[in-house]
C-alpha cells in the first residue's frame, strides 16, 4: 500500500473558503424568520448556495485544471444535499430524535410540523451536510495527485 503525503495548502484552498461559505450562509439564516415573505428568499437561497460556491471558487484556485470536476462535485452536492436535508429533518421533527419509524409512517405529520417550525432543522442540516461534504472532499484532494494537462509530461514518466 503506497502512502500519499497530505497537501495542506489544497486542503487549506479547499476547505476555508467552505467554513467562509458556512459563515455567510449561518449569518443569511439569521436574517430571516418563518413565515418567509418573498424578500427573505434571496437569504434561504444563500443558506443552500453559499458552501458549495464557496467550495467551487477554492477549489478552482487551488487546482485550477480540475475545475469541471470541481464544477460536477460542488454541484452534486448542491443537488443533493437538500434531498438529504428534508428527509432528516422527516425522521426528526416529530419525535425529536432521528426515528425510521417516523420518516415513513407519518410523513404527513412530519410536514405539518417541519412547515409550522419554518423548516429549521432542514436549513441547518443542509449547512451542516455542505460543510461535511466539503471537509471529505477537502481531505480527499490533499490527498489525490493533481490533474495534470494533456501532453505534460511528468518527471515520473521520464
């Protein structure tokens, strides 16, 4: 098994501008109160978008010859993280704690509820999913060899 040296310069590049991200979607948070009127929106869209365009500029400074792959990775979890973020705040908003049971069972409930509390638990887990995403993606290319551009050659294939 080979062993990669840690880039902290890349993690740093990477990660940074995420927590950056995570501050200005928490402060954006802040700003708003349910029920949201129409010009709280801009304030909840920054709460989904904030992490992964922070990820996305970092990471295209910090290796600017993966930036589709940046683009496709802070994109996916832009994507998916709200999925992610309604379902946990399904299994959690009746019972309080994470319960299978209620995620399925009383999915109609668990939207009464989600909807009366302005969806609070959804807006946090989805900050606290981007940051984690943003940490794992961070570790992993510290850890990856950067792209290197078509007809580069390397010292390693000489």
């Amino acid at each position: 098994m080979s062993s990669r040296s840690f880039d902290a310069k890349t993690f740093a590049l990477l990660f940074v501008p995420a927590l950056l991200g995570a501050a200005w979607a928490v402060y954006q948070r802040g700003l708003t109160a349910p029920p949201y009127p129409s010009d709280q929106v801009p304030s909840l869209v920054w709460v989904i978008f904030a992490v992964p365009f922070a990820l996305f500029w970092g990471w295209f400074f910090a290796r600017p010859r993966e930036r589709w792959l940046a683009a496709f990775v802070c994109f996916c979890i832009y994507f998916f993280s709200p999925f992610l973020a309604a379902r946990y705040e399904s299994c959690t908003i009746t019972s309080g704690t994470f319960s299978l049971v209620s995620c399925f069972a009383d999915s109609q409930g668990a939207q009464d509820l989600a909807g009366a509390a302005g969806h609070r638990i959804y807006f946090d887990a989805v900050v606290i999913i981007h940051v984690i995403a943003a940490a794992v993606t961070a570790v992993q290319r510290a850890r990856a060899r950067p792209t290197e551009a078509p007809g580069v050659v390397t010292t390693a294939e000489v």
